[in-house]
C-alpha cells in the first residue's frame, strides 16, 4: 500500500546514497566517472533484514552506462549509443526521445528515483497504460507524473521538487540525486 513521504524516503535513502555514489565514482586513475542506472524502477529496488534492521539495495545495472564526468551534462547530444533499453513505464523523456532531448545522465536516474517515490507514496503506478500512452505521458510538458496529480497529499515543497525531478527537458530538470533528495 501507500507510504506516508517521511516513511517513503527512509525506505530509499540506501537508494539515493548508491547511486549518488555510482554517479560520482573514482576510477583507478583518479578520475570522476558517472554511473548511470538508467532503469531506477521499484523492481530494481530490493529489501533485505540485516541483523533486524530492514535496507533498500539497488539491483541490476545491467543496462548502466559509464560516463566520464566532463562529458555528463544534460541535453548534450548521444554519440552513437546503441542501446536503448529501458523499462516505459520508468523511463525519462531522453531516453524515448534522445535525438530531441539528448544523452542520459545523472538526470536521467533523478527521474526514475522521483518515479519510484511517488509509487510508493500513491501505492501504485505513476504512468501506466500501452507503449503509446507510456510514452505520451513522459513527454507531455502539461501533465507531470507528481503525487498530487495522482491524488497524494503532500507540501508545495515536496510537490515543486517531484516537479523538477519529473521535468521534461532534461536540462530543467534537478540534476543530481543529492539535490532532489535534499529538495
């Protein structure tokens, strides 16, 4: 069922830290490289008891892309990447549409994590439907995934923050999960 924000957040903080991590990580050479998720989804969010105290875990990078930090700005343009899997219902704009939106990034799991938030404050779904609609919703500047559009209760703050993080262009959107989970 629903979570209250508070309990919510509690629940994905683990979530936030990795991959705020994963997107400032230190290469063997000393350099700043960008993992990027790109399919932040409940399903890839995992909960384990440890020693009586239950965590989230982040599972399956398995479509993650190392970016090296220079080059991890929103809306810069793709080069060439041939893989575009992702789950449509999770998915940000730029990865429906790069050619208008550009690469992903950070940005990119900033949106799935905000997705991932707001289906356990409603309970259910953000966006759903066929293919069609899926990807209708994610690029309809006029209507926002947020909780208040799906009926949730929750601060002007909260709500402005879901809003940035579920922005369509990439590079209106918050851009890093530090500052969205401080939001």
């Amino acid at each position: 069922g629903p979570l209250g924000l508070s309990d919510a957040v509690t629940m994905l903080t683990p979530v936030a830290r990795a991959l705020a991590r994963a997107h400032a990580f230190p290469d063997p050479s000393g350099q700043t490289v960008a993992i990027i998720h790109r399919d932040m989804k409940p399903e890839n969010v995992f909960l384990v008891d440890q020693g009586g105290e239950r965590t989230a875990k982040i599972l399956d990078y398995g479509i993650a892309r190392v970016k090296a930090d220079a080059d991890a700005m929103a809306g810069s343009a793709t080069r060439g990447d041939a893989v575009n899997a992702f789950s449509p219902a999770y998915a940000a704009p730029e990865q429906w549409y790069p050619q208008n939106y550009g690469a992903t990034g950070p940005w990119t799991d900033v949106y799935g994590l905000a997705l991932t938030l707001c289906e356990l404050l409603h309970g259910a779904p953000a966006i759903s439907g066929d293919m069609t609609a899926m990807m209708g919703a994610a690029l309809n500047p006029n209507w926002r995934p947020t909780p208040r559009t799906k009926g949730v209760k929750l601060s002007d703050a909260a709500e402005t923050a879901f809003a940035k993080a579920l922005a369509v262009d990439p590079k209106e959107r918050t851009q890093s999960i530090d500052a969205f989970w401080t939001q």
